[in-house]
C-alpha cells in the first residue's frame, strides 16, 4: 500500500517509452526495461513548477558540433522535485526538458537519460540526484530531487517517435502540440479504476466491522445492534460503495479510450487527443476527490478503532489522497475540462451544435422537466440539466467579462470557480451514464439485479446532493426532492442485506487489507488485543525514560 520504489518504473517510465520512443530506440531500450536490466522514472516536475509546463526551467539545448543535447539546471528552482523511484532506485529517467534548438524554445519534450553508472549505481558525473524526504504517505517510494550541470546526452536520446531534431539541428514537429503529455493522460485514464480500488479497500474494512460492532438500541430491550443497522452508517458507507464500482466502470471505459487514442496515434489520427484531455482532466479530479471524502467517511464510521492504525484506513487515505495532486493538481485539471466546455458553448451559439463531440451534445439540448418515477432515464436527464445550466452559466460569465474588455487569462480567473463547478458536474453526469450503460451490459440477472439497486441509490444520492442547482431555476419541485430523499432511504434499507457480500465481492485477502478491524473472520477484538500487546511499547514492563526522566521528575521536591 505504501507503495513500491519500482512502481514509476511500470507506470510511467515504460509507458513513456511506448508512446513517445520511435520503434528504432525502443529496440535499444524498450526491453531492457521491461527485463528490469534497467530501471527508470518519469521526471517531469521542478521544485519551482509543476503544474505550468510552459514554464519548466530545465533546458535541453541541441549543439550540432557534437549532435548532442546539454542538460542544464540553471537555479535551484529547476531541480526535478517529486519523480517517485527517482531518488535513490532508477539508474535511468524520462525527463522532460524545454528543449532549444539554434536559440529557438521548442517547449517541453522528453528525453531517456542515464542518471547512475549500470555497474557500480553510482550518480554519473554532471548529476546530482538524492531522495526529498519523509511525505504524508507513499513512504516506501523514493520521491526524488534531480540536477544537471552541462550533462551531455547523445542527440538520439530525444524521444523521437512523433518530434525529431536532425543531425543538423532541423526539427520536425509532432503531429499535435501536446503529444508529449501522453504518460500523464495515460495514468489520468487509468486512475479511476484505481483510486476505485482504494475506496473498496476502505470500504471492505468499515462495512466488515460494522457487522462486528454492536452498540446501542434500535428498539429497546434487544441485543445490542449491529452498527450497520443505523440508517446514518449506511449513509455514510453505501453510496460509497456504488460509487466504487461507478468509478471502476467509468475507469474501463477511460481504459479503452487511451488504447484506441495510442492506435490511432501511430496512424497520424491525433482527433481523439482532445476529448480524451478534457475527459480524463475531470474524471482524476472528480473521482480522487471523492474517493478521498469517502475512504476519511470509512474510517469515521469505524469509531475509536478507526483512528487506530489496526485499521489501516488512515494508510489508505494517505495514498489515495495523492491523486488529488498527481498527475496535475485537481483544481488546475478541472479548468482543463472547463476549456473544453467553454469551447462547446462557443460552438453552439456560432451554430456549430452538429460537431460537438458526443460527451457534450447535451449542452445544446434543452429540456423542460423530468418525470423521476419512470425511471434512471429521467435522473439522466436532470443531470444534463444541472450540467448544461452551470455549464452556460460559468461560460456566460466569462464571455461577458471578455466583452466588457477584461483581457482573457483575468476574465478566465474572475470566473474560474463558477467553470470548476461546471467541469465537476459534467464529470458526475459522465459517470452515472457509464454506470448505468455497465449495469445494462450485464447479463447474470441476479447480479444485475443487486447492481440497478446499487445504480439507484447512486443516482438518488447525486441529485440531492446537486440539488441547489436543480431548485435554483425551478427544474425540479421540492416535492420531487422528496421522492429522491424516499427512495435514496428505500434503497440505503434494500441494500443492507447484500452490504457484506457487495464488499467480499472485491475479494481482498486479509494479507492485503492489512486490517484487524476488516479481517474477513470477524475476530476483531482478540486480534485489536494481540495487536495492542505487539506494540514495540510494550516490549517490557517498565520504559527506560522511567529512570531517565519519570522518577526525577516524581522524586523532584520542587
Ligand atoms: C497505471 C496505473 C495507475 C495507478 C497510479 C498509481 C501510482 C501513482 C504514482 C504517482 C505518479 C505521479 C506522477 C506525476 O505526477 S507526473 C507529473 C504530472 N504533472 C502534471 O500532470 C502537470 C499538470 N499540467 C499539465 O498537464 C499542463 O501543464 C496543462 C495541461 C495544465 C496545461 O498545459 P499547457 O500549458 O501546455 O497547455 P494550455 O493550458 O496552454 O493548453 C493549450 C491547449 O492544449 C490542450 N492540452 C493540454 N494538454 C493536453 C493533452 N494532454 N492532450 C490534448 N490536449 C491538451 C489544452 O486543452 C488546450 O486546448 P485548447 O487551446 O483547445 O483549449
Ligand atoms: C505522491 C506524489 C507523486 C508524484 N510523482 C511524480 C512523478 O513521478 N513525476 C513527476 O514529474 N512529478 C510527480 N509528482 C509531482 C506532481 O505531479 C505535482 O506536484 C502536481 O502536478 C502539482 O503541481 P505543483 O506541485 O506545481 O502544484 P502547484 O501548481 O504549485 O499547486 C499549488 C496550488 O496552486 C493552484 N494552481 C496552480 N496553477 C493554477 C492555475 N493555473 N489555476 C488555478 N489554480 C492553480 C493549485 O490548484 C494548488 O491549489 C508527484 C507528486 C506527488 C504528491
């Protein structure tokens, strides 16, 4: 869980090599990679920048006497800060650098770089390299620091499978400006399933122990309850649960996006890559986020034990928290998405409605009410509602203050938290549509049976959740509201039978979980005693710092 020094290594730097190497480099390297002959990070972010790219500090400068490329750091915001595995495991990296060719800045490319000696490990002449220290969590990765002093490369170690720089320092362009960015859009794509995963863990652990733990009385005179019977524990724990899976579905189909843009890529087909951007910008944001809300509800809804580390929630927490700033920081990705969404609105009032992609054809559809009795159809399109007004709402904000002379990058951040509500509800509106497009896929009818309850409890759960947004124009009534509010209960009860069996469907093993409280047996507290009694505190009876510091301090007479 902590993770592993050598995960950047199969997460990005293999990836890297894959979509931005030609087929000719990847011959020399590509396979002592995945033999592990060498190992390698994607070092990309500064100490002084991370998530303005254009503004990376890092040069590559080509020297055509030599057909090499001079790394260089020239101050000390420049130094790579954060590539995880960089510090002390990887003897090669990607790094990404401005690269500038006859004085000309061709912006950030990337670049396979030898950082160690193969042999002896040591950091190579011109590097300086070393690990940043102790994080919130991720404290088995060796998140590292990088210099360059005038460090050569040869010319083709520029990765060249889309841009080139010739012998004689002619340069060729990538068919699209950010092709280089495809490592990030890549875990972006992949981060749903994942951070999905986390809040299971979480989730696995508090819903296991709340059929262990009983306090208090439902009605009176009974056995205690199981603390899963409160309809506030289910509260807090089952909309979670249907959102881990809405995650994992809305993950496999990011999944097979990125494969079919990489397909495409390599035919010249570069039409996806802004979809893809925008889509992936505001699925990480949206889910990371939300994973983490919902993995620190698990840990409360265990109580005392929950603080405890027996339960292993907080180190849950810890990593999943991560992905609201890698990988692009949340709020700087939604506005991402917001661009997207602006451009979409542009093009419906120039009358270009037809070309708008799929995602967002809603935007230039109004409807008038929904009938929420008939069904998750309806909730759809209330959720295209609540999207497309915030939607038209930021983005008219904005064009107005254009209009009235603000110059573009003030107007933009004048109406940016409006554009991050908007790029977070059509995020959410993606999401149900996945969920409920998976749930009609499949074909067990008694698991398709368990996974429409879990479908309605989720899109229950979002409309009251966004409903200011629904009430503010009269879209939906109030006692429309109290349908929703009916059923999100009706369906928190439905689902407490399956509650145990939804989770155990994940199969995590007790090895995994790491949990005395989430242990598949039950057997919380002898264990959280046996756990207790194994701590290094109580190796022996009496402490040390009972002579050194208690007793002069109990015998003092002052
Ligand atoms: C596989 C398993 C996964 C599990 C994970 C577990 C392990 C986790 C380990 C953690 C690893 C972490 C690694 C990292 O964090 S690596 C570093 C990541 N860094 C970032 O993400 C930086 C964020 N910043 C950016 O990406 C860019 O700077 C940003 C996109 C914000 C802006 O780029 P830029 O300034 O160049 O562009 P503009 O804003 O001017 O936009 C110009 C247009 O370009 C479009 N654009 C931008 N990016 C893309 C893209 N990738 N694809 C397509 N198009 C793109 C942008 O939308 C603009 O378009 P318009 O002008 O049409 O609006
Ligand atoms: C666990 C972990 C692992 C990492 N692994 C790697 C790795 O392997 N390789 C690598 O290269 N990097 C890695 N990083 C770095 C990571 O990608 C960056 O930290 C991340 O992209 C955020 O950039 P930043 O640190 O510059 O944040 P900043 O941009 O400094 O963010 C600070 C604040 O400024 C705000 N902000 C910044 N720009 C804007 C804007 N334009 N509009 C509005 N608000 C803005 C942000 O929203 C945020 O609130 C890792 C980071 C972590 C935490």
């Amino acid at each position: 869980m902590e993770g592993h020094p050598l995960a950047l290594h199969d997460v990005m730097f293999i990836p890297a090599l894959v979509a931005q190497a030609s087929d000719e480099q990847n011959k020399k390297w590509l396979r002592r990679a995945q033999r592990r002959e060498i190992v390698g990070c994607y070092a990309q972010t500064e100490l002084g920048h991370g998530s303005n790219l254009r503004k990376l500090e890092t040069t590559a400068t080509y020297d055509v006497s030599t057909q090499e490329f001079v790394l260089h750091t020239p101050q000390i915001t420049s130094l790579k800060w954060w590539p995880g595995g960089l510090g002390k495991s990887s003897n090669y990296a990607v790094v990404v650098a401005n690269m500038i060719v006859k004085e000309k800045h061709l912006g950030p490319h990337s670049f396979l770089v030898q950082l160690r000696d193969e042999i002896t490990h040591q950091s190579l002449k011109g590097i300086t390299v070393g690990d940043i220290g102790p994080k919130l969590s991720f404290n088995a990765i060796d998140n590292g620091f990088l210099g360059f002093d005038n460090y050569r490369i040869p010319r083709t170690n520029l990765l060249m499978r889309h841009s080139r720089v010739e012998p004689d320092g002619t340069y060729v362009k990538p068919p699209h400006a950010k092709i280089n960015y495809s490592a990030m859009v890549r875990v972006r794509s992949h981060m749903a399933t994942g951070q999905g995963n986390f809040l299971a863990q979480a989730l696995t652990i508090a819903v296991r122990y709340s059929t262990v733990r009983r306090q208090g009385f439902i009605e009176s005179g009974e056995q205690e309850v199981k603390v899963l019977d409160y309809q506030t524990q289910q509260h807090r724990l089952f909309p979670s649960i249907a959102k881990a899976y809405a995650f994992t579905f809305a993950g496999y189909e990011t999944i097979r996006l990125y494969e079919q843009l990489l397909k495409e890529v390599d035919t010249g087909n570069v039409s996806l890559m802004a979809d893809l951007h925008a889509l992936t910008s505001g699925l990480k944001s949206v889910v990371t986020h939300q994973t983490a809300q919902g993995i620190e509800q698990a840990r409360m809804a265990c109580g005392g034990h929950g603080y405890s580390q027996a339960s292993y929630i907080s180190e849950i927490f810890g990593v999943a928290v991560g992905g609201c700033t890698y990988e692009g920081e949340n709020m700087v990705m939604l506005l991402q998405l917001a661009r997207y969404l602006v451009k979409s609105v542009e093009q419906i009032k120039a009358g270009e409605s037809g070309k708008l992609g799929p995602l967002v054809a809603y935007l230039a559809v109004k409807v008038d009410g929904v009938d929420l009795e008939k069904g998750v159809e309806e909730y759809m399109k209330a959720f295209q509602h609540v999207s497309r007004l915030q939607t038209w709402k930021a983005s008219e904000k904005f064009l107005k203050l254009l209009k009235s002379g603000e110059k573009r990058e003030v107007a933009w951040n004048k109406s940016s938290v409006e554009l991050t509500r908007a790029s977070r509800l059509h995020t959410r509106l993606y999401i149900a549509e996945t969920f409920k497009r998976s749930v009609q896929e499949v074909a067990d009818p008694r698991l398709k049976e368990v996974l429409t309850d879990l479908l309605h409890l989720h899109v229950n759960y979002e409309l009251l959740d966004m409903a200011t947004y629904a009430l503010e124009d009269g879209f939906l009534s109030s006692s429309q509201l109290d349908y929703v509010r009916d059923q999100l209960y009706f369906y928190l009860a439905k689902i407490r039978p399956n509650a145990v069996s939804l989770v155990d469907s994940w199969e995590f093993s007790d090895m995994q979980l790491r949990s005395v409280l989430g242990r598949r047996d039950g057997n919380v507290y002898e264990n959280l005693v046996a756990w207790a009694k194994a701590s290094p505190l109580n190796k022996t009876d009496v402490l040390p710092s009972v002579e050194k510091y208690l007793k002069p301090m109990m015998n003092s007479k002052l």
